[in-house]
C-alpha cells in the first residue's frame, strides 16, 4: 500500500468515530483536507521548502491510528514528569486525551481548559470560527485536519490572565501509532497565560505525531509558548504553531528539540494588527541519525511590528539541523523592525548543519537585518578552561552548555527555563557535573 | 512630497543612453529552434565534427527540461520559436582579416558606446578588447601583442578553429551542457563570444575585456565565454554589455567558465547595462546568464565583481568550485533595479579542497518598483576541513514600492567550517540626506554620494576604468527613483 493509500484506508475507517463527526462544517473540512492530502502526499525534497529535509524512509512504513484508552503509560511517569511543578495538565496518550493522568487546577473566572471534543460539544460556534481551513499549511497540516481525535481547547476571555502555566502532554506509547493532535488556543483582548506543549515518547518503535497548534492572540494580549520535544528514538514528529496577532499582542514561542528521528516544527505568526511584538528563540542538541528541522515564517502584515528571533543548534553524532526563517514585511508595513539570527555548533565529523535565513520585504521604511553562523568550539576557549586543569571532554561539555544556555535565558519564565535547562543538561554527556557548575 | 523628494525623482527619471540601434544589414538565421537551426550555426562556423556532436547532445538534453521557476522574478513565458538564434553584420566575403577591414558603421557604434576598438586606441588605456556584434565577435585587438606571451585571446569562433584541443578539453568542465535549462540552451546554439588561455607563469600584462552588443531585432544572444588560467598564470577580465531600446523583450542566455589550475589567479569584472525596459516595464533584456569558475588547483583564486544596472530581468548567480586546497572564491556585487526591473542574483561557493577561504559582499539597491533578491549557497562538503566563508548582503531601499529579498543557504558537513552570514536592510535615511543636504548639497548629490557610500567595498574591486563608468551608471540608473 501506498503511503496515501494507508492514510486514506485510515479515513475511511475511522472518519465516523472522530469528534465532531455530526457537525457539517467539520465532515465539510475534513473531506477537502483529506482531498488536498491524497493530491499532495507526503512532502518531497523537490518542495523548495522541504529541500533539507526527506520524508522518503516513510515508504513502506505504516501507522495506525490507535483506539483511545490503549497502552496507557506507567503512572510514575507523570509523577516525574510534574516535579511538584504547579499548573494545569492535560495528558493525551497516543492522540487520545487521559483524564487519568490529567489534573485542571482552579481556573479564574472567564478561562476555559478543556479537551477539543468538549469544546465541539459545549463551543461550537467559536470553534468553528477558529478552527482553520483544509487549505492551511503543508499537506501534513492537511492530513492532521483530516484525522484530528483530540487536542486541548483553551479560551481566555477578555483581560483573563491565568498565572499558572497550562501544560499540554503528548505521549506515544504504541508501536507504528500515529497521534493527530490539534490544539486551539484563543486569547481575547488583553488576556494572558503560559503554555508549554510537552512531546515525549516510550516506544521503541516507530511512531507518527503529527500535531498542529493554532493561537490567536488577542489585542494587547500576552502570550507565551514553549515546545519541548523529546520524542523516542525512532519517532517522526510533525508539528506545526500557527499563530494570529492582534494589534499590540505579546507572542512569545521557545522551542527546544532534543528527541526524535526526524522532528521537523513549522512555526509561523502574522502579525493582523499593528504595534505587534514577537520572540521566537529556539534550541536544539540532537545526536545520532537524528534530523531537526525548523522552518519559521514572522510575517509582517501591519506597521510597526517587533520580531526577534535566536535560533541556536548543536549537533553531535551524524545528526542534522535544519533551520530556515523567513522574514516577511509586507507593502506598507513601515517602521517594521526585524531582527533574526541562527547559529549552529557542530561537534562531530559526520554533523550537518543548514541553515536559510530569509528576508522577504516588500515596504522601504523599515529595519530588518540576519545572521547565520556555523562553527565548532572555539580552541582558545578550550585551551583556557584546559589550562585551569578542566580535562577536554568535560571543558567540551561546559561550553557546548554555554552556546546552549543563551537560548536558556531568554525563556522568561522562570519554572520553564528551569524545566529547559534540565532537559538540556539530560542531553549533554556528563549533564549531573555541569549541574553543580552551573546552577 | 517635499523638494527633495522631487529632485530625487527627477534624477532617477534619466534616460538610458546606449539605446541607439544601428543600421546594418544582417545576415540571420530565420526564427526557430530545431535540430536544424543547431546543425545550421555549426555550419555557419565551419565547426569541427565534435563541436557540432556536443551541441546537438545539448540540444536533445534542452528538449527534455523545464524552465525554473525558483527565482523571485515575474514574466510571461518565453516562446523559444520566436527568437533568432543567431545575427550576424553582414561582411565581405570571408569577413575581415584586420580591424581595418571592419564595417566602419559597427566601430562607430563602438565608438559610441565609448569601447576603445581600434588599436590606436592604445592611448586610451592598456585594455585588449573582443566586441561581440549580436551573435559574433567583430574584432580582437591586441591580438599580436599578447600572442607573444603565449597568450590566446580570440572570439570562440577562432579559438573552436585554431585551438580546438584546448577547447576540447575545457568547454562544458565546468558548466556542463546540462546543467541547467538556459545552460543547456546556450550550449545548443551558442554563437560566439571570448575565449581566453593564459599559459604557464605568465601574468597578462593588459586587461583583457569582451564588449557584447545586441542589435538586431528579435534577436537572442547566446555567447560563451571560456578563461583558462594555466599554472601560476594570471588575468584580470572585463565585461561590458548594452543593447538598443525595444518594446520587446530580447533573452541574453550566456554562459561564462573560468579554470584556474594551481596558483592562478582569474578576476572577471562585469559591468552590465542591458537595456533595462522603459518605466512601466516594457521591453529589456532578458539576462539569464550561468557563471562558475572552477578553482582547480591548489592555491588558485578566482574573483568575480559585477555591477549589475541594467536588464528587465537579471537572473545569475556567479559561483566558485573550490576544489584546490587553500584555493580562494570571492563575489563583490552591486545590483540596482529601478522602475520594474528584477534582479534575482547571487553566488554558489563550494568548499571541497581543504583551507578553502570564501568572501560573499553583495549590495542591493531598488528604487521605484524594482525588486532586488540575493540568492546564495555556501556549501562545505564533509572533506573541506578548515573552510571560512564570511557572507554580507546588505539592501538600500529607495521609494516605497520596491522590494528586497535575501535568501542565503548554508550547507555545512564539516566541523572545522566556519560560515558567517550577516545581512541588514534599510532605507536611505532621512536623516542622512538632511545632513548632506543642509551642508550644501542637492538632493541628488546627496543620494549619489550615500549609494556610492554604500557601494564602496564593491567599488574598490574593480579595475579603474570600470569603477569610473560603475559609477557613473549607478548615478544614471537610479535617476527618479526617490519618493
């Protein structure tokens, strides 16, 4: 069978069992994008945007997109997971929400958490009106609007601030399963809150997380994001933040990829109302035969937008690092400030890193500038901290920590960056000696 | 709009000047493509048999390709059966055997255009200079006077004649006929152009120039250009191209190779002022050009400058093999698109041979509704160890329609690369031309001085001649582009 072929196999089958499957709107949108993925396939190198990063060694491969409630994780996992952290959880297993492992603190007056089949049942017509078309995105996107089971719906109204950090889980557990998930977040004016998005995976098998986020943020709303992937070995995770601002918002998106096979985030916000500001800071450490690829669009629609973005990679092992960011400012769009940089560290002979930063402008008064940089560790730093009786291997260790932890830093809140910097150092061989260093 | 704004507009609304067309009967090939067209320009050249063999394998290659569409450039499909292949002034008989035997209409036109053709014109500078005509090369000077160093300098015509062996050798190593599908077409039908080859240790002592002119009408140009640098050999090369104001579009599909084997040094300069189109984008060439040099030795260094002011679409990208160890690639480029031009332009630099050092410093400038894209590669392969590239492209914007794009890629298998890529854009600031102005200057000195300003490390680069008339271009090419 052909990959479209399985794909639409999977349709056809469970195409009745999704939530929602009573809402015409919906059926109407997931037939089209079903249509649209069947047309397109998976992605091929010959798509300028997919260039740097292959989807071939998915032929032959199949997923399933399993039963809800199947293979549900040890329960200590969540345990270690939490850490006494505060906050609200929603735990999805294999694309499937788990009110077991799940726990929705009190909320203030006019924020709503839920699950996305509750949000079709109780908020319809907002869902809908939010919920994004077949059209949207690359023919994965196209395929998650076909197949959504589940995702996190949360509704902020207007000057709703939730302190707490809200923390949606995904996990794989089952072998070859395939998770679409789709998650909506709406901020209306003036709200804010925190969102972590938490990847990881226990099988050692394949599977298949395809997820896409979609946030509107609200004027003057404050917004910020962070991703942390750490998939399983062998896992493929597709993943897509598309995000809305209105005038004078706040939106702020940390990724940091550790896991995976091959994790590939298109993370994307357009800026629908003037005065917008935006941060997108991103790292990843990967080793092995992993790849990781993130393909960033900052679309300047409207004046006087804001953007800053850092990108900081480090690859070891023959791993691969993908990055590629556009800026775009589109006619009109003056007083537009952009600011974009991505730097990569290559550890080993066999690493490869690649990166396209882009700017893409349209408008004359504006201020928009990039860089790029690939490298390896610097000697001299190498030679002083030698010289202070460090042993090379553990010197390496602290200033591949170093490059990493700028991107630490920036991430503002402070019970996430501490989250981040535990599983950077987790990544980093001889991480517990840098702890104590470090801390 | 306030006065300077209107004095800027007026400096860019100035015309372009080499536009004239001249009258002189030509002997052309009626318009197609087909196998026969192919064998037809071979024949016309009396070519060798592998000559014609490799053009019709280009040919049937070309047939089995696309036009790409990658590039952020518009225009309506090209109808490749509605161009003359090949243009050439009519001679007498066998054509000219010296300069003095050529049509004097065609030296006016050189003349003109300000190209020393004429050897007297020694006294105008030290530069040897081949004039492509169309689809042919009309004159060579200083052909004796390099012959004695060793030095070949000719039209590709001659060079397919009397060097075939060498040609053999080298054309299509570096750009091979299928490399892409204006490659591919050019070698198919490509008529004329320079072909170059410096011998061991000698360093040319004159700078070697091609002046390319396209004057008929419906005519494309398709010429080629072959430099080799043998071993410690070095040259610096100058381009030079014009073309008559026409409502229609003209495809200029050229292709430029440059071998540098061990310790040589190639520098290729161009100037290029195609005719750009009238305001609202009608007419201009068409500039579809595929550059590479190879640096095939250890230690060799090729260096490509170009000032890119004309064309209705400018699409090219001159790039570097480094291949040798310690070989060195640089590109210096300013580009300027004004009223709709469209500028897609850039450079490839390929680490393969260890300590391999790269330099990228692109400039560009749009104004009115021009669009100006720098599109660049910088791959390191996993064996070039120590490889350093250090990229800048910066963007002026000058009007409010324009349009900048940058779109670098890097590749990097190596860990001992080091690759630095740094772009800004920006506009001409109000403030900077207060400051100029309130000092006594016009508007349009003002913005002169401020592009030329932001030119300058380009500038530097070329040879003396061509910075002069760079400038000046740039200063012509920009009149009524502020707003």
């Amino acid at each position: 069978m052909s990959q479209v072929e399985i794909w639409q196999d999977q349709y056809r089958v469970r195409a009745q069992g999704l939530p929602g499957a009573t809402l015409p709107w919906l059926v109407t949108l997931r037939e089209r994008a079903m249509e649209r993925f069947v047309a397109m396939g998976w992605p091929t190198r010959r798509k300028e945007d997919w260039h740097h990063t292959s989807l071939a060694f998915l032929e032959g491969q199949t997923f399933k997109v399993p039963m809800r409630g199947a293979a549900p994780p040890e329960e200590s996992l969540m345990g270690r997971l939490r850490e006494g952290g505060a906050g609200h959880w929603l735990v999805f297993v294999n694309g499937w929400f788990n009110a077991a492992l799940s726990q929705i603190g009190s909320l203030p007056e006019g924020a709503t958490v839920d699950t996305m089949p509750q949000a079709l049942i109780g908020h319809a017509e907002r869902v809908e009106a939010h919920y994004g078309s077949a059209e949207d995105g690359g023919s994965p996107a196209a395929l998650n609007a076909a197949l959504a089971t589940d995702g996190a719906y949360v509704h902020l109204a207007r000057g709703v601030a939730v302190e707490a950090p809200i923390h949606l889980v995904f996990i794989a557990t089952i072998a070859e399963g395939a998770s679409h998930v789709r998650n909506l977040v709406i901020a209306e004016d003036g709200a804010e809150a925190t969102l972590v998005e938490h990847y990881l995976g226990t099988s050692a098998t394949a599977t298949l997380t395809n997820a896409v986020t979609r946030i509107h943020a609200g004027a003057d709303s404050r917004i910020t994001h962070l991703k942390l992937q750490q998939e399983a070995e062998q896992a493929l995770h597709l993943a897509s933040i598309d995000t809305q601002q209105g005038r004078g918002s706040v939106f702020n998106s940390h990724s940091l990829s550790f896991g995976a096979r091959l994790a590939r985030n298109d993370i994307t916000t357009r800026f629908a109302g003037e005065h917008c500001e935006t941060l997108f800071n991103g790292m990843y450490h990967v080793d092995g035969k992993r790849h990781v690829d993130h393909h960033t669009v900052i679309d300047h629609a409207l004046p006087h937008g804001v953007s800053r973005e850092y990108y900081r990679g480090i690859l070891d092992g023959s791993a691969r690092g993908v990055f590629s960011g556009r800026i775009k400012v589109a006619p009109g769009a003056v007083k537009s400030d952009a600011m974009q940089r991505a730097d990569s560290l290559l550890l080993s002979r066999q690493a490869e890193a690649d990166a396209r930063p882009e700017l893409e402008i349209y408008a004359a008064d504006v201020k928009c500038a990039h860089g790029a940089t690939v490298g390896q560790i610097d000697d001299d730093s190498l030679f002083y901290l030698r010289a202070r009786g460090m042993d090379e291997a553990h010197a390496r260790n602290l200033l591949t920590y170093a490059f990493a932890a700028e991107a630490l830093a920036r991430i503002g809140v402070a019970p996430l960056r501490n989250r981040a910097r535990a599983a950077l150092l987790a990544r980093l061989p001889g991480g517990h000696l840098l702890e104590e260093l470090t801390s | 709009m306030n006065a300077a704004t209107k004095n800027i507009d007026s400096f860019l609304d100035r015309e372009y000047s080499a536009g004239f067309v001249t009258d002189l009967e030509s002997d052309s090939l009626p318009k197609g493509l087909s196998e026969a067209t192919v064998r037809a320009i071979s024949a016309k050249k009396h070519e060798p048999a592998f000559m014609l063999e490799w053009r019709l394998e280009a040919y049937r290659h070309w047939l089995t390709m696309t036009p790409p569409h990658w590039a952020q450039v518009g225009f309506p499909a090209i109808d490749f059966q509605d161009i003359v292949y090949y243009a050439a002034p009519k001679q007498k008989k066998d054509g000219p055997r010296s300069l003095d035997e050529v049509d004097p209409e065609l030296l006016r036109t050189y003349e003109k255009l300000g190209v020393p053709l004429h050897e007297r014109a020694r006294l105008a500078g030290v530069v040897a200079v081949d004039a492509v005509f169309d689809s042919v090369s009309v004159g060579t000077t200083f052909q004796k006077q390099l012959a004695e160093k060793g030095i070949i300098f000719c039209s590709f015509s001659e060079a397919v004649r009397e060097h075939p062996d060498l040609v053999r050798q080298y054309l299509g190593s570096v750009v091979p006929p299928g490399d892409n599908f204006y490659a591919a077409l050019n070698s198919a039908v490509f008529s004329d152009g320079s072909f170059v080859y410096i011998p061991k240790g000698v360093r040319c002592p004159m700078e070697l120039s091609t002046y390319f002119r396209i004057n008929a009408q419906d005519t494309g140009q398709f010429e080629r250009t072959l430099i080799i640098a043998d071993e410690g050999a070095h040259v610096s090369y100058l381009e030079g191209c014009t073309a008559p104001m026409r409502d229609e579009n003209q495809l200029h599909a050229a292709v430029v190779e440059l071998v540098a084997l061990k310790d040589a040094r190639i520098k290729y300069s161009t100037v290029q002022n195609w005719y750009p189109g009238d305001k609202d984008g009608k007419g201009g060439i068409y500039n579809f050009v595929t550059k590479r040099g190879d640096c095939r030795g250890d230690r060799s260094h090729i260096s490509w400058t170009q000032v890119e002011t004309g064309s209705a679409i400018t699409w090219k990208y001159p790039s570097v093999v480094l291949r040798g160890d310690d070989s060195v690639g640089e590109f210096y480029s300013v580009a300027l698109t004004n009223n709709r031009q469209q500028a897609d332009t850039g450079s490839k630099m390929t680490h393969m041979g260890r300590n391999t050092r790269s330099t990228i410093i692109s400039k560009g400038i749009s104004a009115g509704h021009g669009s100006n894209t720098f599109r660049g590669l910088v791959k390191v392969t996993p064996k070039a160890e120590n490889a350093r590239n250090y990229t800048q492209c910066d963007s002026l914007l000058i009007g409010e329609q324009c349009a900048a794009h940058t779109f670098p890629t890097i590749e990097a298998g190596n860990p001992s690369a080091r690759v630095e890529h740094e772009a800004t854009t920006s506009r001409i600031g109000e403030d900077q031309l207060f400051y100029a102005m309130q000092r006594g200057l016009s508007a349009e000195d003002a913005v002169s001085m401020i592009v030329s300003g932001f030119c300058k490390e380009v500038f530097k680069e070329l040879p003396m001649e061509f910075a002069v008339e760079a400038q000046n271009l740039l200063g012509v090419s920009l009149e009524g582009s502020i707003g």
